[in-house]
C-alpha cells in the first residue's frame, strides 16, 4: 500500500483525539506501510531537528466513547522507542510501528510522544485506531519494549537522561560558585592594585608602608587563596554522580546517621537528599536513575553486560533497501540460499567495476567503531576481487558522488586475498572516526568481474566486533573488576607446585596446546587402583562469597565403564582434611571424544569455609586432559576471564573448503589447507604439503581412503568408526579409535546425529541431493594449469605447418549423474577444452565411456559434453555409454544426444541401419577418413545385453567392406572402434567377430580379396553370422585402430597395423590405486592431482610417416611409426 501522510497539530484542546483508523490497517503481526506524519504548532510547522518519537500504548478491547477511550481490563501496554532517523524532514516524522507494538486483536488508545536528545519530552499527541484479526508474529528486531522488565529499562535510559541534565545543573552550579570565587579575588587584587597606587603616592610623599606590614598583607592573601581552591578541589573530589537508591528517608538517615558524602534518593517520595552542615538536607523531587529496590533487582541480570547496536538495521537482507547499487552493471538482490541460518545478499558485477553501499549511520568525531563481514567471493578471474570500506562523511545527507564530503576512509582491501571460494569472515576494527566526523557508510566495492555474497554484516561502537555471531552479540558479557581467578596458574606452568598426584595418578604438562593453552595430562593405566585423583593448591575463600568453575577437558578411558570427575571442596581452618559437610555436588566428565567445557556456577562458600581446592578423580583407567581450569569470584565463569576470546580460535582445526569425491565407491577427502593451533607453534599444511610428504607425512596413501559416507548415517548400525584427522601423524584417515588428538571430520551417532567438522557441508549436499538442486564447484588446481600450460607449449613447434593432421583423444572418461556421494569433479574434461581452446585441433576423438554405471543415462551421458559440446566430438559409442541403470537408453536416444548434431555435415556419413552409432568423416584437404566402429551392434532383440555381449554384425561388414573402406589411392584410414579386436592388448576383453575384423583390415592392407566367415556361438540364433569376400582394388593404409576400454595404455603392431589403447580419462581406482597395502597395478594415480588427467594430442605427420601421441596428465608421450 502507498506511504499515508497525517498531519498532527500539537496545540489541541486537552483529551482531544486523533483518529488514524484511515491511513493504516493495523492487523496484528503486520510490519507496517511507512505513514508519514507533520508535526505543526497552531497551523506553524514545528522543528523536529534533534527529537525522536516514542509511542506510549494500551492494546486490548477498548472503544471510543465521547471522543474517550475506555479500554477493558487485561489491555496489553505498549512501549515504542524510535530514534532521529525517523525524522526525516523539517516537521516530518516517517513511521514503521514494528509488529511487536501490536500484540493483541482490538484496540489500541496511547500517546505519540516527542522527545529531545536528553530525553525530556516536549509534548505529546493522543491517537488510536482499531487493530484487526490476524496472526502475531515473533522474532522481529526492532526497538521496543512489551515486556514489563524492558520498559524498566527504557524508563531507566529516560531517567538516565534526565539524571545527566541534573548533573549539568549542579555542576554549573558549581563552577558559578567557583567563578564566584574568583570573582572575589579578582575584587582582592583590584583593591590591591589601588592600594599599590596608593603606595606609590605614600612613596611619593615619603609616606611608604613598613615591610613587615606587607608581608603579613601578602600572606594572608596567599592563603585566602589557597583555601578556596582547596575547598573546591575537595568537595569536588567527594561529589558522586551516581546516587544511591534507598526506600526512604528514614532508610537513608538510619544507615547513614553521621552523614556520608554523595546524593542519595528516597525512592518512596523520589526526592534527593544530600549530607551537609552536619544534617540531611531534602533537596526536592529528582528523576534519576535510580529505580526502586524491586526494579533493581529485575534489572540486575542484565546490568552484567550490554548491548552494542549494530548499525546495520537489517543484517539478515529481510529487505535490501539499505543498499544502494553504484555503477550501471551492478545488480543485487537477497540470495535463495543461507549461511549457517543467516541471510545473504547476492552483488554480481559484470564489468568488474563499481559495488554497493549503505546508507549513511550517525557518527561523531572521536567515536571508534568495529567491522566484522562474512563473505564469499565467486570468479573465474583469479585477479578479480572485491574491498570492504568504511568512509567517514561530513553531511549525511550529502552525495556519495560528491569527492568533498569524504573525509577520509578505513576497510578491508581484499574479501578475497587467497582466491578461496568458501565464506570466511573479514573484520576491521578499532577505527576512530577523525575530526568533523558527522556520519559514514560502508561501500562495496568490485575491482574485476565476479559475484560477492555477503551475510552477517556487523558494525557496532567499540575496539573490536567481539567474539560471537551475529546472533550471538548481545550476550557478550563485560569485564567486571571482581572476576578474579583463585586459580593462580591457570596456564599450567608450574604444575608440579599447584597440583598434587594422590593414589597412583601420574601428573604431567602434555606437548599438545589447547587453544593455545598448556593443556595438563593426568593419567592412570592401573587396572588394580580403582579411584586416582590430582588436587590443587589451596585458594581462600570467604564465606557467602559467589563462586564459579569453569573448564575445557577430554576424556580418554583406556577400560570399559571407566569415567572421570571433578568436585570443588571447602574446607574449614580447624579441619585437616576435608570437612564433608561442605562438599559439593560432583561433575561427571564423561568420554566426550573431543574437547568440552564444564562448570559450576552460582557456588556460595559455606558460612565456616576458610579455603577450597578442586579435584579431579579417574574412577578406573584412562587419561584425563584439562586446560585453563578457572575458579572464579563470580556467579559466572567465562573463557575471557582468562584470554580475549575474539583473538582465540574457537575450533582447533580449522580445514579449508573441504569436500568428497568417489570412484567405484571409493571417496576422496580433499581440502585446500588445514591449519592447527594444538601445539605451541601455528602449523597451516596444504594440499600440497601432503601430496609431496612433507611436515612428517610418512606416505600419501591417506590421500585417497577406502572409506565412503554411505558407511554412515542413520541406516547403518555400527557406528564406531569416522572420518578424522590426526594432528600426530598429519593424515586424515579412518578409525574407530579415541584421542584428543585426532580431530572427528565426519561421524555418525543415534543420539547427536551427523558430527565433526565436515558435518554442515555434507548434510547441506545431502539436502541438495533430495532437492535436486546439488551443483559442484570445482575447477582446475593452480598446478594442473601450470603443467597443462608447459605441455601446450610443447605441441606449437609440432603443428606449425599445416600439412600436419592435429586432433585430439580422449578415452573412458567415466563421470556420472549429480549424485552426491559418486560425483567426481570432471579434471580431464575441464583440461581437455583448456587444451582444445589453445590448439585448435582439426579433429576431436572421443573413445567411449564417457559414463559411469551410476544415475541417470542421458544426465550422465550428456556430462561427456559438459565442456566440450557434442558437435565438436567425433565420438565412438562405449559399452557403459547407454547402460547406466536399467532400461538400457535406446540407440535412437543415444544418437539424439551425440551425433544427430552432425546430420548435416556433409564430411559425416552414416551406415544405413546404424542408428548414428557407426559412420566415417572425410578430411579432404589431408586425404584422410576416420571411420568409427560400433562394436556393440548387437540388435533390438539383444540389445538389453550389448554390454557384455558385443560384437558386430554382417549388416556393419558389409559397410566397412564395400563402403568405408573403399578408399582412392593416396588416402589414409584412421580406425575408432571401443574395444580393441587385437587379442595381446592387456586388460582387455574383446568384441564377438574381433578376429574377423582383424582380417578385414589385414585385406585393406594388402589389397588381397579375402573371403571372411563366422558362426554365431554367442546367441545362437545368426546375429553374429558373417560371411563376405573383399573386393579392393589397391593397397590401403590404416595409420592405426585407436581404442580404449581397457583404461591402459598400451600398443601393437600386427601385419604393419598400429593397433593402440590409451588411458582412461578418470581414476579407475582399481588400477591405479593402492589396494589392501600392496601397490597400484599400472602406477598411483591421485584425485586432485595433475595425474588425474589422462588425454593425449595427437599429431600425424605424412611426409615424415609417423603419429605422435603427446600426453596430458598422467602417462608417457609415444609415437608410432605407418
């Protein structure tokens, strides 16, 4: 609905009313339309500068009665606090009651107040309207107060207010009283200076006076002076601003009958009484801040900490209307997705420039501000990148565009400084706004194309953004001068003077750190002692003092049914032991598996305590580590009263953009770095740290694990096993063991669920698996580029001169649908384009099997054009290419997705009957067909089992005999057929009719007729049947029969025929992975590695007679000689 506009004269007739009801629809949990209101004073405008507005308010059944409201017992009382933003013209206020102001169905009858800077309120206007049914909503941020304890408080900051203006008030009193003072002095040295003149007339007229005279003139002067300083240094010194609430009068004479210095308030009369002359003085009515006993005791809860406002009004992008786009190829808009239950706010810029900002914040000069952001910035530039900049205005109401206004400016330079995709939080802290600071704005800024995402923005007054969430920030509790730690080494360096073994409980600092923290390893192995323990030092204590305990263990029992402990004891002066009356309710630590904290808060020292000690005790065998244990004279104990929790790292691994990829059900853990503070000195590894050994890394056989995350989960039983890293050994691994060294990446329990650091990440592409909506980032390593890069470079000497026929091969590229736990990231595709793009190949040749036999048949198939797009594959069908999951894709299907592309491309020309799946292609200008063979031409009867039953019938002979084959003289035949027909190639199997093909070619060769037959003895029913005579003319040359399948490299030559199979395109784990100890058949082959990638370039060279195959990735150059 469009913003309404209501104009309220505040020089009405008393009790008269306004009726709103028109220019909104109140209904319960609506967050209003903006109304806008204009203040005037008998028809005058009104000057709002410096005011902001309250709403005062009853909300229940009510009616309007003679222009009365009458409301009905069990109303519900409103308090609405707004701020000077909503001012937004000379006399206009523009308003958005949050939906908290309305609770309740009904109506609603208050009072729009407007007060002053100080607090005071100017005046006030009655108004109501009617509430409509509706549902209430919760949880919405906004300045108000329906609770009775939050308008205390809001009454408290009005008080405060009014306080601070009293304060004013007596201390120019005071300073009158003191320029009074010096008034009179001021008076003393005139009299004086007439006296002098005098004097000077006396010596004039020899009439002079003695010196002793002025001497006792000039000290007493002196100490005139002198007095009156002191007086008002000392009275100043005892004045105290913060009064001291008492019930009454009575109350305040009776505790102080001598008089005490400082004010102090009767909170039955509210009057102020101070202390001088010997008697209580009543100094009249005083609103302070001072509130009733019974107040105080409500607030005291909350009077531990504060809260710091973030400046930001809408963090979570409810709305995006506090940002503004700068630069015409900006756009924003708030994200489909979310960060960690946050927010967040997509910018895409796609010329690299401009950005975003916010609007201006009221700040003054001398204030110091903090900044923290979470961002993920997503480019394929890796140059691009994004800043984070707070400037510092001079007119908030100036604009952005003006160079004048901008005093000066703070931030982050780069939101992206390791080109890491994954959100990671920036903060700027400790900025002091400089001199002639009226406000300022945080901006966005791109320097390269690409999409920032933004969450958690945060900006709040103060040295530093703190230690928490977002959500989390009103909790920071402050520092308080009376939490001191009774425990005097709570960093655990001289451990054998405070703490003692008893009971065969062996004590010793641990080499690992927590934190950053000593960490004190207590440690029991006999089985016959069933109780040990440590004791600490003694710390005194004072009766009815409030205590708390807080500490960080890890439990490792070494039996079953072991378990650990830990008690805080009192003891008296006359006791030499411990005095059981007095101890307390033990803690159990239990086998956490990881780092926890534990505490007892709100301990009161029994009334004959002298002293405590804390205990711990292993009840049976095992290790017990513990870090910063604290004891201290508070009701709560917090982690800061030892360190700055905003400089400690809240977790003590952190691992880098960590995520999974499988083959054949194996998986593969990769991440780009894991950083460690649990020893005394930082370690950050990278992936390359651990793929080349180093940092103690004994081998890389961790590098892929025999583990996958379908072992775990809730369909699974046995759940002792998990995914971890070891901070001893460097190695992420598998095992059912429990340390506090190993650090749980992804595990699985039926009380906590899914756990470990991995667990957000691999539940988020679980829901985005039963979404539909999984999408893998993944691209290229740095060190793939490079050598990709080196190898290319190679291959221009090679193809200079264009006599040369280039092409490129890939074979058995096996990917797979987007599933989650069998997607792997497609290297060889991605470098195989990155090398297509720089050669320029005449031909691309693809083997087959570009599927795995997992998801979805054409999702799958089309992943073999994921990069390179179908039309610019020659491509020859493999045995997994069609079969993926049951039923078997049809072959009109098959030809739909890969070669109908090519229907008019003359150089194409297709078998009749083949379905699309065997053809050849005529390169003219080098003389050259390449004829591709579909072995797997088993019929539509067979054709569920083409898999594992191929072959090739007489339909195709005939073609490759009489058509294909048939070639003039001075032309070459490059052969594409999957599975190699020559029977010496390893780890191959052959197609039925193999031999038969053999001999076809060796008739090509030779130009001698040959009659070929065969009888079908796999289906025994003539599909594979064959009977022909050749009839060629002349000689032919076939350069070589290219295949794959076997997924190893490897050639023959038979009767002057290169017969070649190359590498699969993906890790066949079987082959090329270590398997049960023993070593990779044909050599290790690691995911994320260079050796991940496996196609070659080819080049054929007719004057010289050879073909060079030039390998990408893993594998060896070779070259064949025709």
């Amino acid at each position: 609905m469009q913003t309404q506009v209501v104009t309220l004269d505040v020089l009405k007739p008393i009790g008269t009313t306004v009726d709103l009801s028109d220019s909104f629809n109140a209904r319960v949990g609506d967050k209003m339309t903006p109304f806008q209101l204009f203040i005037t004073e008998g028809g005058v405008a009104k000057d709002l500068r410096g005011m902001h507005p309250e709403l005062e308010a009853e909300v229940g059944n009510g009616a309007l009665r003679n222009s009365v409201a009458v409301m009905a017992a069990g109303a519900k009382g409103v308090h609405w606090v707004g701020s000077t933003n909503n001012v937004t013209g000379y006399n206009q206020l523009t308003l958005a009651f949050p939906a908290e102001v309305f609770p309740q169905s009904g109506f609603c009858y208050g009072h729009l107040i407007l007060a002053n800077d100080a607090g005071i309120r100017e005046t006030s206007v009655d108004i109501w309207f009617q509430v409509l049914d509706g549902t209430p909503l919760m949880g919405l941020v906004a300045d108000h107060y329906d609770s009775e304890l939050q308008l205390e408080l809001a009454k408290a900051k009005n008080a405060n207010d009014q306080f601070s203006q009293e304060m004013r008030r007596m201390y120019n009193l005071e300073v009158e009283a003191l320029e009074d003072s010096l008034q009179r002095n001021k008076d003393l040295l005139d009299q004086l200076s007439i006296a002098v003149g005098n004097t000077i007339d006396q010596i004039n007229s020899k009439n002079i006076v003695t010196q002793k005279a002025f001497n006792e003139l000039d000290q007493r002067l002196t100490a005139e002076n002198q007095k009156t300083r002191d007086a008002i240094a000392v009275t100043l010194s005892k004045f105290k601003i913060k009064p001291i609430a008492m019930k009454s009068a009575d109350a305040i004479k009776t505790a102080y009958p001598n008089g005490v210095d400082g004010l102090f308030l009767a909170a039955d009369t509210g009057h102020l009484w101070i202390y001088l002359n010997g008697a209580w003085l009543d100094e009249g009515p005083f609103q302070s801040a001072a509130l009733p006993q019974e107040v105080l005791d409500k607030l005291a809860p909350y009077q531990k900490g504060y809260m710091r406002r973030n400046m930001i009004d809408d963090p979570e992008f409810i709305a995006k209307d506090e940002w503004t786009a700068r630069g015409s190829d900006i756009t924003y808009e708030v994200d489909s997705s979310t960060y960690n239950g946050h927010g967040v706010l997509k910018v895409v810029s796609t010329t690299g420039k401009g950005g975003v900002y916010t609007t201006t914040k009221p700040v003054m000069a001398g204030q110091t501000i903090s900044m923290s952001l979470i961002t993920s910035f997503v480019s394929s530039d890796t140059n691009a990148n994004a800043s984070a900049t707070i400037t510092f205005l001079k007119d908030a109401n100036a604009s952005i565009n003006d160079p004048n206004n901008a005093i000066s400016s703070e931030g982050i330079p780069s939101l992206n400084p390791d080109n890491n995709t994954a959100y990671q939080r920036f903060r700027k802290e400790h900025i002091i706004a400089p001199a002639g600071t009226k406000a300022m704005r945080l901006s966005l800024e791109f320097n390269g194309v690409g999409t920032l995402y933004l969450t958690e923005p945060l900006i709040v007054f103060g040295e530093n953004v703190g230690p928490y969430e977002l959500d989390e920030y009103q909790t920071q509790l402050e520092m308080m001068t009376s939490r001191k730690n009774l425990i005097v080494d709570p960093e655990l360096n001289d451990e054998s003077n405070f703490w003692t073994a008893r009971n065969g409980l062996t004590i010793k600092r641990d080499k690992m750190k927590y934190n950053g923290h000593n960490v004190l390893h207590l440690s029991n192995h006999d089985v016959t002692i069933k109780q040990a323990f440590a004791v600490s030092g003694k710390m005194e204590v004072t009766p009815g003092q409030t205590l708390a305990f807080l500490n960080e263990a890890y439990l490792t029992p070494t039996t079953t049914g072991s378990n650990a402990s830990v008690q805080i004891a009192f003891y008296t002066k006359e006791a030499a032991g411990q005095d059981e009356n007095f101890k307390l309710e033990t803690k159990d630590i239990n086998d956490f598996n990881s780092w926890q904290a534990f505490s007892f808060n709100n301990v009161t020292v029994p009334a004959t305590a002298a002293y405590a000690r804390v205990k711990y005790v292993i009840n049976g065998t095992g290790d017990l580590y513990i870090a910063v244990p604290l004891l201290v004279c508070n009701d709560h104990a917090l982690l800061f009263d030892v360190d700055d929790l905003a400089k400690a790292n809240p977790k003590s691994v952190i691992i880098d953009n960590p995520y999974y990829s499988t083959s054949r059900g194996y998986t593969w853990f990769h991440f780009d770095k894991i950083t460690t503070d649990l020893y005394s000195d930082t370690q950050s590894l990278t992936w390359a740290d651990y793929m080349n050994g180093t940092k103690g890394v004994a081998d890389d056989s961790y590098v892929e694990n025999t583990w996958s995350p379908d072992g775990i989960g809730p369909a699974y039983s046995d759940h002792s096993k998990r995914l971890v890293y070891s901070i001893v050994t460097n190695r992420v691994t598998v095992t059912d063991k429990k340390s506090p060294y190993l650090i749980n990446l992804l595990g699985y329990d039926d009380v906590h669920g899914y756990y470990g650091l991995l667990k957000d990440q691999y539940e988020a592409l679980l829901d985005k698996q039963r979404q539909g909506t999984f999408k893998h980032l993944d691209g290229l390593t740095d060190d793939m580029v490079d050598k990709l890069d080196k190898k290319t470079d190679e291959l221009y000497p090679l193809i200079a001169d264009n006599d040369k026929f280039v092409f490129g091969l890939m074979a058995d590229n096996h990917q797979t649908g987007l599933e989650v736990n069998n997607y792997r990231p497609n290297y060889t595709g991605m470098a195989y384009e990155r090398v297509r793009q720089a050669l320029d190949p005449d031909a691309n040749f693809n083997l087959g099997d570009s599927v795995l036999s997992t998801g979805d048949n054409l999702v799958a198939l089309r992943r073999a054009f994921e990069y390179t797009p179908a039309k610019d594959w020659v491509y020859c069908e493999g045995n997994h290419d069609r079969w993926v999951k049951d039923p078997i894709l049809p072959p009109t299907q098959f030809y739909a997705a890969v070669n109908r592309v090519h229907r008019n491309d003359s150089r194409f020309r297709f078998g009749d009957g083949s379905n699309g799946a065997y053809y050849y292609v005529d390169y003219d200008n080098k003389k050259l067909r390449v004829i591709v063979i579909d072995d797997y031409d088993v019929g539509s009867t067979h054709d569920a089992e083409y898999n594992d039953k191929a072959g090739i019938r007489q339909a195709q002979f005939d073609w490759l005999a009489n058509t294909a084959l048939q070639v003039d003289e001075g032309w070459y035949v490059l052969v594409m057929v999957h599975q190699s027909p020559y029977p010496d190639m390893p780890e191959n199997n052959r197609a039925v009719n193999s031999d038969q093909l053999v001999q076809l070619f060796n008739a090509f060769e030779t130009g001698v007729n040959t009659t070929i037959t065969a009888k079908d003895a796999v289906f025994e029913d003539g599909t594979f049947d064959i009977s022909l005579t050749t009839n060629f003319k002349h000689p032919g040359k076939i350069i070589a029969v290219l295949s794959g399948h076997n997924h190893v490299d490897a050639a023959q030559v038979h009767n002057g025929v290169n017969y070649i199979t190359s590498s699969c395109g993906y890790i066949d784990v079987l082959l090329y992975h270590s398997q049960n100890g023993q070593s990779a058949k044909y050599g290790q082959r690691d995911q994320h590695t260079y050796s991940a990638i496996s196609f070659d370039f080819g080049v054929i060279n007719f004057k010289e007679q050879t073909l060079r195959l030039k390998r990408f990735g893993y594998g060896q150059d070779r070259t064949f000689k025709w």
